[in-house]
C-alpha cells in the first residue's frame, strides 16, 4: 500500500517489510512511554561506562599477574638452570616423568620400599625388564635441594663395587626423583633387626659386608677425599649375595688434599648433621669434620652386626647404657663372647666374632686420633695374626669404670 495514495487525509499509514509508518492529525503515542526510551538511553550509558571501567579493571589485573610472572619466572628458570647443569655435568641419564609412573604403577603403594627425610623410594620395572630403585623427594626448602644436589654430584663421581650406582634422574615442577641400581635383599637394616630374616646372615654373610663397607668407605676418604657422614645400616644395601653397598650421599661432605681434620667455625645444629647413635663425640659438641667420624659410625654398625641389637634401641638396667659402652665393659671384664648374636649358627667361630668386635672398639674409641684408617681396618679384617691394640673407653662411659 503506498501512502501517497492516502493525501490529503487526516490519518493515514504504511506497511512494508520491516517498516510500519503512521501520521494523524491528533496524539496517537504515550509520551510516558516515550519518557521511559529517553530514562533507557541513560541507563545504556551507565552500562556502558560500567563496562568500560571493568574493562580497564581486567586490564590493570592481567598487568599485575604479568609484572609477578616475570619476577617469579627467574627462580623458576633458575631451578631449570641447576637441573639442567647437575644433568650435564654428571653425565646422567634423563628419566621422563612418564617412564617412572608407568615403572611403579602410577607409585603404587605396593611398590614402595621404604619412607626417608625427604621422600619415598620405590621399586620399578622399565619396559626392558630392568629394576630399577626410585627416591621420590619432596623438596620445600633451600636446604633438602642443595643436599639433593650435593647427592647427585658426589656418587656421579664416585664408582666402586661398594657404592650405589646411581643411573639417572627427573625433575619435575612438584618433585624431584634420583633412580638407582636396584638392589633386591633392599637394606641392612631389615634384615639385621628382623628376628625371623637375621637368621639368613650367618658370620661368614656378616663379615663380607663389614669388609664390603670398610672397602667403600675407604674408596671415599682415600679416593674421592668424601667423608659420609651417615653410615648406619639402613644406608647399606645388599644385593642379592648379600654384599653391601653404602647408599644415601646427601649429607657427604668434601674434604681438601691433605685435610684430615677441618674445624666448623660456628657448630650449630643446622650445620651438624647426622643420625643420633652413630655421631662421633668430637662432631657433636665442636663440630669438627674429619674421616674419623665415619670411623667412628662404622665401628657402630660393626658391633650391630656382631652383637645383633640395634644401638639406638639397646636396652640395659642402666639408662644410659649404649651398645658401644656395653660391649667395651664386656670386653674390659673378658665376657665379649656374650654379646655375641647368638642367632648365628652354633658353628660359628666365636674368637674371629671378638676380633672383629675389638675392632669395632677401636673405631669407636674417644680419641679420634686412636682411631683406625679404613685402610688398618681392611688390614686387621684380613689378617688374623695382626695383634691388635688395646682399645680405650669409648665416649659416654662413666669415668669410674
């Protein structure tokens, strides 16, 4: 319909797609209504400056989440750095993160082997077929890294038959993870203080991982310039004849070329370090370093293996009783043989048993002077017709005695 049709009337209108037209001669609209738009148009505009403010409050947003990116993402590029580094520098294999779930089946419960300071280790299977032993640590602090780090470094540099072989490592954003040899009777300690599986160590089992480990340890002072500064029994592992290898680096220390004796200057608890039991007297209140400390937590483990009782957990009628003091007063009184462990075989002979627990007292001796080399130690193990000194009192024994 076309409106011109409709002139001169006094009301007239059109119809087309999309468009309705209308005139008349009176008010056919509501000016409420017409109101009401004008009110609508000031409401857009408040939305639309609304809008623009949360806009810019965004944009301010994403700015500071960038401006606290860039300063975090040095640290994170930092530990990138030192991992990458500790990789190149030892020249360790580079495990993916995948390879060591599906090795231990997502780190099932069931495949771990025990629980440390600083995390689990696990047994896994690679797809070869190969068994391999992984430390899963979680690190939160400076500290627990840079002993991770010192680990790593240390036994990437040190390969003897009586050291664990380390194969490779991961880092991850949340943990990190050290993959070993995997070593299948695990550590001495379950077997040493497990009443029904100590029975699988008879002397002649005993006496290869004492002389396993003097053989390591001496390795390490000798060779590498190391001193362990953990030697205990659950850092011996054992494979499956049962010969040890000495594990767990991450308090070792260097030591330079003719240091046999280095003073901590300030001894604090965080820069003393250690398993209680096993320290030696001269560590503990001055702190001072030397190969004689782990002289002395060698000679520990030795009256362990020998004696059966586990120091820490040693029981006496005296409360300050150790096993160390024990074994000295049995020996000062010639009644050694009954701290024998007597669930060795009945053939067993006693009097090599003493020797080596005389040993034992030598190295646990107060004087750090008095105290065998690793080398003396593998030297009176091997010889039996080497007379062996008198040991003095060890430390923490009464002065009355």
């Amino acid at each position: 319909l076309s409106l011109s049709s409709c002139l001169p009337s006094h009301e007239g209108f059109a119809l087309n797609a999309g468009c309705y037209f209308r005139y008349s001669n009176y008010t056919f609209y509501d000016e409420r209504g017409l109101l009401s738009m004008n009110l609508t148009k000031e409401h857009i505009e408040q939305i639309l400056f609304l809008s623009m403010v949360g806009v810019m409050a965004i944009a301010a947003g994403f700015w500071c989440g960038k401006c606290i990116y860039l300063r975090a993402s040095p640290k994170t590029k930092l530990k990138e750095k030192e991992s990458q580094s500790i990789r190149n520098s030892s020249h360790l294999m580079s495990f993916k993160h995948s390879t060591l779930k599906k090795a231990t089946n997502n780190f099932n419960e069931s495949c771990k082997l025990g629980v440390g300071g600083y995390g689990e280790v696990f047994k896994g299977t690679l797809s070869d077929g190969r068994e391999i032993a992984i430390k899963r640590l979680h690190i939160t602090g400076k500290k627990p890294r840079e002993e991770i780090h010192n680990e790593i470094d240390v036994i990437s540099r040190c390969q003897h038959k009586n050291l664990v072989r380390l194969l490779g490592c991961c880092f991850t954003n949340m943990n990190s993870f050290i993959i070993y040899e995997y070593l299948a009777n695990t550590s001495l300690d379950h077997i040493l203080f497990n009443p029904e599986r100590k029975k699988e160590l008879d002397w002649k089992k005993r006496r290869t991982i004492i002389l396993g480990t003097a053989e390591g340890l001496e390795y390490l002072h000798e060779v590498c310039r190391i001193i362990h500064r953990d030697i205990k029994a659950s850092n011996i592992l054992l494979d499956l004849k049962y010969k040890p290898k000495i594990s767990d680096f991450g308090l070792a220390k260097f030591y330079p070329e003719g240091g046999k004796d280095i003073p901590s200057s300030s001894p604090s608890h965080s820069s003393i370090a250690g398993t209680v039991g096993y320290m030696a007297p001269e560590y503990i209140s001055k702190g001072r370093l030397s190969n004689k400390i782990d002289a002395y937590s060698f000679g520990v483990l030795v009256l362990e293996i020998t004696s059966g009782f586990r120091n820490n957990k040693f029981r006496s009628d005296n409360s300050l009783e150790t096993l160390v003091t024990q074994v000295w007063k049995c020996y000062a009184s010639d009644k050694m043989e009954e701290m024998i462990d007597r669930d060795m075989e009945e053939e067993t002979d006693k009097s090599q048993v003493k020797r080596v627990m005389q040993i034992g007292l030598l190295c646990t001796q107060e004087s750090p002077q008095l105290r065998p080399t690793m080398s003396k130690v593998i030297q009176m193990v091997n010889s039996t017709d080497l007379v062996l000194p008198t040991p003095t009192k060890p430390p923490y024994l009464h002065h009355s005695m």
